[in-house]
C-alpha cells in the first residue's frame, strides 16, 4: 500500500509553497501564483502520494483519464 503524505502550505506575492509534513520525506512544491506553473523543488519520497489544498488550489492524486 503506498503512503499518503499531507502537504502544508505557505502563501507568498509570488506563489505557494507545498511543504510534505512528514520529517523523513522533504517534499517541496511551488506554484507560481501568475502562470500557474507548478516547480517540484524536492522529490522528497517518490512512491508516496501527496496532498494538500488552500482554497480552490488543490494537489491530490492524479486521475487517468482515456479520451
């Protein structure tokens, strides 16, 4: 079974930062609050799913879909 890790999130004039909770891991994601852009900065733990939201901004598992 994979690990779900919580991403805590700090606002900045220039985008967010998503921090995994989780001391053994180090994930870091921003987001650039202009372009939307989203930077992984740390992998931190690879097999682990991460998930985190402020508002209307939401990072969740992703979803497949066939077209």
């Amino acid at each position: 079974m994979t690990d779900i890790h919580h991403l805590s999130v700090t606002t900045s004039p220039g985008g967010l930062l998503f921090v995994c909770e989780r001391d053994d891991c180090g994930r870091r994601v921003v987001i650039d609050r202009d372009r939307g852009e989203m930077v992984v900065i740390d992998h931190g733990d690879r097999s682990a799913l991460h998930e985190g939201s402020l508002g209307g901004v939401v990072l969740d598992r992703p979803v497949v879909r066939q077209t």
